[in-house]
C-alpha cells in the first residue's frame, strides 16, 4: 500500500502517533525539493522516525525512479503541491492524494478548511492534478471521515 499525503510539516506527531499505526506504515518517503539538499532538515527527521521504520530522501522528479516494494507499506510525504506535480510529470502514478496540512501563509487566501490554504499557483496545480484523474482528498488524521475535492475549487 502506498498513501500520498501532502503535508508542509512532513514528519511530525500527527504523522507519526496516527498514520504510521493506522496504516502499519514501515517505510516512509519525503519528497520534497527543499528538504533532499537540507541535512539539518533531514538529521531532525531522522530522529522523529520511529525504529523499524525506514526513511528515504527522494527529489520529486527522480520519486519515478523509486522502486516500491509490494510488501511494505509506505508513506509518501510531499511538502508541496509543487513537489506533488513535479513527481506526476516525471512519471509517477498516484491515483489517491491525501491533503493533509498545507498551512496560512503570505499569499495563500484560499481556504478550503482549517488545515488547507491555497495561493491561486497552488489552486492551479490541484486542478491540474483532479484534471489528470487523482482523486484528491483533504484528511488530517485517519480517524476523520475524508472530503473528496471536486475540479471546481
């Protein structure tokens, strides 16, 4: 099983307490542009991770490359929907993706619940993606019933 999750907090106790044991979660990929070039970043993840489960570094344009293994469960960790379309344009085939904190910042006006907030280039990009058949979903925890994005956001 492979869940894709958009979430500008990557790794972190939601994550971790809720989606790793709901879903027996033993290998998890962060796919972010800014993330793979940060050690800090990476070393402070690291130390977030529980043991035995494992943890990679992907660019989202090389996560097409990525071999999944069909008999682990993963955890696919965007930072961005940009890393998001950059993963599906270099070929990567996600047919669920999981919106599960893109966080208020400068610019990002659109707000689509309490833990989704979109700058237009951002509404742009998740259209793009309901466009090419991904069935986008915001969810925060698994426990929460999940809502289903339609293509007019």
């Amino acid at each position: 099983m492979i869940i894709f999750r958009v979430d500008d907090r990557l790794i972190h106790g939601q994550v971790v307490e809720n989606w790793l044991a709901a879903f027996s979660i033993n290998h998890i990929v962060v796919s972010s542009r800014a993330v793979v070039s940060d050690d800090m970043r990476k070393n402070i993840m690291k130390f977030s991770v529980p043991d035995g489960v494992l943890l990679d570094f992907i660019d989202p344009p090389d996560l097409s490359k990525f071999i999944f293994d069909n008999k682990k469960n993963y955890l696919v960790l965007f930072e961005s929907l940009e890393d998001v379309f950059l993963s599906v344009e270099s070929g990567v085939r996600i047919e669920r993706l999981n919106l599960g904190g893109i966080h208020y910042a400068k610019g990002r006006n659109f707000s689509m619940g309490r833990v989704v907030f979109l700058s237009e280039a951002e509404r742009n990009i998740l259209k793009k993606l309901i466009d090419a058949g991904i069935d986008v979903y915001m969810q925060s925890i698994p426990q929460e019933a999940s809502v289903k994005l339609r293509c007019d956001i």
